[in-house]
C-alpha cells in the first residue's frame, strides 16, 4: 500500500508540474502575443505617418497656389481697407462743409415750369 501511496504522490506530483508548464507556457504564449500586438500597433502607426506625409506633400503640391492665392486675397483686402480708410479720413470734413454750405445756402427760386395765374 505504501508503494501505490507513494506511486500516487508522484503521479500527482508530475500532474502539478505539467500543469505549472502548461501555465507557464501560456504565460508565455500571451507576452509574445502582447509584444506582436505592440509591434503591430508600432509599424501601423509608422505606415499611418509615413501616409500622412505624403499626403500632406500632394496636398500642398496640388493647393499650394490656392493657399498663396487665399493669403494674398486677405493681404489685398486689408490694403484696400486701409486706403478706404485714409481716404474717408481726408475727406471727411471737406464732404461734411460741402453738404453743410448747400443745405444752409437756400437761394429761393422760381421752378422753370411755374406759370403765373392770372
């Protein structure tokens, strides 16, 4: 009895460690997935850049005129502007005495197509 006892203990001795090697295996199994993930996730986002900047050269190859174009359209327009601005500023006050002098000068007058009755 002792024998079967003591063939039993190994039995079960040898099951636990095929199991702590099962256990280990997939442990290991797992990190090295983990890590091909991880690498994956890298050269994905390497492809992602590498795209994007060539997108980004075709983009600007193929706007770079209109985007100039857009920048010289607000240049043009706050020029513009200012000369609007310093012309308004000239002005302002010989239009304001003009208006002034022919509103205040009343010359009364007869209306070319006025008949006298009578």
């Amino acid at each position: 009895m002792a024998s079967q006892s003591q063939g039993i203990q190994q039995l079960l001795q040898a099951e636990k460690r095929a199991a702590e090697k099962v256990t280990e295996a997939r442990k290991r199994k797992n990190r090295r997935l983990k890590q091909a993930k991880e690498e994956a996730q890298a050269e994905i986002e390497q492809y992602r850049l590498q795209r994007e900047k060539e997108f980004k050269t075709k983009e600007a190859a193929a706007l770079g005129s209109h985007g100039n174009s857009a920048v010289e359209v607000d240049r043009d327009t706050a020029e513009r502007m200012a000369r609007i601005q310093d012309s308004y500023r000239g002005n302002r006050e010989t239009v304001l005495n003009e208006l002034l002098r022919r509103i205040c000068d009343i010359q009364p007058e007869f209306h070319a197509n006025y008949r006298v009755a009578g």
